[in-house]
C-alpha cells in the first residue's frame, strides 16, 4: 500500500491546508508570528517539501506529513 501524505502551506503567518485532492480547502490557520508558524508546523509534524516566491515576490513554503489512516 502507498504512503498518502497531507499538505499545507505557509505563507507569512498564514497557513492553509490543501485537500486530497489537492485543490485548497477552505480552512487555514493563523498564528501569532511566523516563526510561531514554523515552531507549530514542526511540532505538528510536518516536514518542508519546498520552498518557492509567489508572484508578490513573498515566500511560500510548502509542507508534508504522513496522513492518518481514516
């Protein structure tokens, strides 16, 4: 069986998940500061897949973790 993983984004303090499917979902998370942000990722899990400049010029780091078996 294949491992499935879960993604998210981080763009500031601005997190949003990304559905199975992988269009965005409409829930997200904001934390107080970006490293707030990058401190609860970690703890969460997630690991750092890449990161890349979005068309404002600003920073979006993108991010994986193992799904849960539901």
């Amino acid at each position: 069986m294949a491992q499935r993983f879960e993604h998210c984004r981080l763009v500031g303090n601005g997190i949003t998940y990304l559905g199975r499917t992988g269009l965005f979902e409409d829930k997200g998370d904001k934390t107080g500061n970006e490293f707030q942000a990058w401190d609860y990722l970690e703890k969460e899990g997630w690991e750092l897949v890449a990161v890349v400049n979005d068309d404002k010029g600003r920073p979006v780091a993108y991010f994986k973790r193992p799904a849960s078996k539901n």
